[in-house]
C-alpha cells in the first residue's frame, strides 16, 4: 500500500470526541517511549507526523490521522509510565480501555513491546485484558537495531513462550525498527488485508 496523504486531524482525551467512527481504524498502543509515534511517522513516512520524544509521557492523548483520505491511523498515550502521579495513571488507563471497547470502527490494535527486555508483566497483562475483551490485536517489536540478531530473537521466543502460559495460538507477531524501516513492509499489507475482509462497524 502506497501511503500518499497523512493528516492529523484530532487530539482529544476522550474516545466520544474522537472523529466519526466511519472508517477503518489502527490503533498504536504500548508502554511509554516503546516507539508508537515514531512507528506512526515510519509506517506512513511523514517523519513529523506524529509528536516524539525521548521523555516518556509524550503523548497523553488519542490522536487521528487520516490516511489517503480513506481510513485512521490513531496514536495513543503510553501506559505504565512510573513518573506520573498513580492518579494520572488510572485516568490515561481509564481512557484507553474506554477508547478500546468503544471504538466500534476499530480493526486492529498494534501492541507494541521493546524487543530489548524480558517480558514485562504490565504489557502481558495489557494484552491478556485485550483477549478478555475479545478485541484483535498484533504484537509489535520495536528498536529492533538497538541489539544484535541473535539476542532479539532470543527475546522474542521467551515473549511467545510467556504468551502461550495463557494463550493456545500467538498473535500476529512484527519486528520492526524506526532507525532502519524494518517492519514497515509486512505491517502495511496487513493493515490493507484487514481492511478488505472486515467493515467497520459503522455507528454514528
Ligand atoms: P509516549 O508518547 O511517551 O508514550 O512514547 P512513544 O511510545 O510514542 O515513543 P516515541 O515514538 O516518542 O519514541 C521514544 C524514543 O524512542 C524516542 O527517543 C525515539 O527516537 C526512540 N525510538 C523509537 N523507535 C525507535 C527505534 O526503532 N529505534 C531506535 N533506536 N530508537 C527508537
Ligand atoms: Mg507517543
């Protein structure tokens, strides 16, 4: 898919501001500074697209982007980010779950976890609410150029094998890299091949 026009279009902290729920949506959500908004310029090749930084906490609200015109890609805050009040926290996780389940246009959410740890507990935990919520997602492996071939690959099977304690089939799982561009030619057709088998569920 051949991404010719990006528009930002909307920051909003609640899923009821967001724009009309009328088009196929992907939502980036992950840890703070795992790399969604840089994800977000990479895939779509506008590298200002969507606000960076190397502070985490960057982006603390639900971001549309309109592509091509036709469908949305959205940017989402981190979650479990440690230096913000606790209170902080529970109203930015208030938020996306709320986003999440209500979003009735949305296809698919790309998780994104740090291919550099161990599986962290709060992006498991993260993913297994998901499947409680029955609500599609992938796994996206960012930073990929940060270590070696080998020691990412090794990280990646302990993250499936923790998967599987709870889960009988993974997920559709991506290694990608905002430094090297990675990633982007598998996570593209997927986004297209997801739009033409399901419609969104139009309601507004
Ligand atoms: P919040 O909005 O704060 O939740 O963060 P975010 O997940 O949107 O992360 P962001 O894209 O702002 O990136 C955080 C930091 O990681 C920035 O300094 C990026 O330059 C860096 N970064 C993101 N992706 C990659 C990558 O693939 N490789 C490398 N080396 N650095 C990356
Ligand atoms: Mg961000």
């Amino acid at each position: 898919m051949l991404i010719k026009t990006a528009e930002f279009l909307r920051s909003v902290p609640k899923h009821q501001d967001c724009p009309p729920a009328d088009k196929h949506e992907f939502a980036f959500v992950g840890r703070s500074n795992v790399g969604k908004s840089s994800l977000i310029n990479y895939l779509t090749g506008f590298a200002k697209l969507a606000k960076t930084s190397g502070t985490p906490g960057k982006t603390q609200t639900i971001n549309h982007f309109l592509i091509n015109g036709t469908w949305y890609l959205v940017d989402l805050p981190g979650y479990g980010y440690a230096r913000v009040s606790q209170e902080m926290r529970k109203k930015w996780t208030g938020m996306l779950q709320d986003y999440l389940e209500e979003r009735t246009n949305l296809i698919n959410t790309f998780i994104l976890v740090d291919s550099r740890l161990d599986p962290q507990k709060i992006d498991i935990e993260f993913i297994n609410w998901m499947g409680l919520q029955n609500l599609p997602f992938s796994v996206v492996f960012t930073k990929t150029d940060k270590l070696s071939k080998s020691k990412i690959a090794a990280n990646v099977a302990k993250f499936k094998t923790e998967l599987l304690k709870y889960w009988d089939e993974l997920p559709p799982i991506f290694l990608t890299s905002a430094e090297t561009g990675i990633g982007k030619d598998e996570i593209l057709p997927f986004i297209e091949q997801n739009m033409a088998h399901f419609l969104p569920e139009i309601n507004q």
